[in-house]
C-alpha cells in the first residue's frame, strides 16, 4: 500500500510515540513534524493533550515557551485556543505564556 507522504513519517502520524518531554526539554521539533501543515496541526493537538495530562512542573513554561516559538503563528494561536477549549482552566497556569503570544499577536488579531 502506498501511502502519502503528508499523512505519514514513518507510518500513520497518529500512531507514533512522540517524546514530548524530550523535545520540550530540548526545544527541538524533528524537521519531519515541521514540514507539513497536518502533521504539523496533529502535533499541536496532541502537544495540548501532553501539557494538560502530565504532572505540574514536568516542564517549565519558558521550555514551553521556546517550543512554541519554532512553529508557525497559526499553529501558535491554535495551541491556546485548543488549551482553551479542552480546558478553560489551565489557562491560569499557562496565563503568562498565553498573555505573552497574545500580546504579540494582538496587532494581527484585531486589525
């Protein structure tokens, strides 16, 4: 079976182990992530997921931070909104990394 190189890094993205914690802690994305945009919005779906289910202060915020920088604006913006919607609570602990991105978003934003 021949399968698209958007939808797979080495088979189906859905289905590999991500090592969240490594790359947190390293502030690197593998290029194969970066290069396309629905792996790319796969990995910020589940990157949400990651920061909401492990315990507080397996990551600092500014390791956090720095991650968030590598990838794209839109992706950014959808890694808040998505921690917003799955739970409107977090964003109290993630309040200055979300106010931080948003402030240098907000000329794009309201314009």
């Amino acid at each position: 079976m021949n399968q698209s190189p958007v939808l797979t890094v080495d088979g189906p993205f859905a289905a590999q182990a991500v090592s969240f914690a490594h790359i947190i802690k390293n502030g690197d994305i593998p290029n194969e992530f970066l290069g396309s945009d629905y792996i790319m919005h796969q990995f910020v779906e589940r990157l949400v997921h990651y920061v909401l289910c492990v315990p507080q202060g397996s990551f600092s915020m500014s390791e956090l931070g720095k991650l968030l920088e590598i990838i794209d604006p839109t992706h950014q913006v959808f890694f808040f909104k998505r921690l917003k919607e799955n739970s409107p609570n977090s964003l109290k602990q993630f309040a200055p990394l979300y106010y931080g991105f948003m402030a240098e978003f907000h000329p794009l934003l309201f314009t």
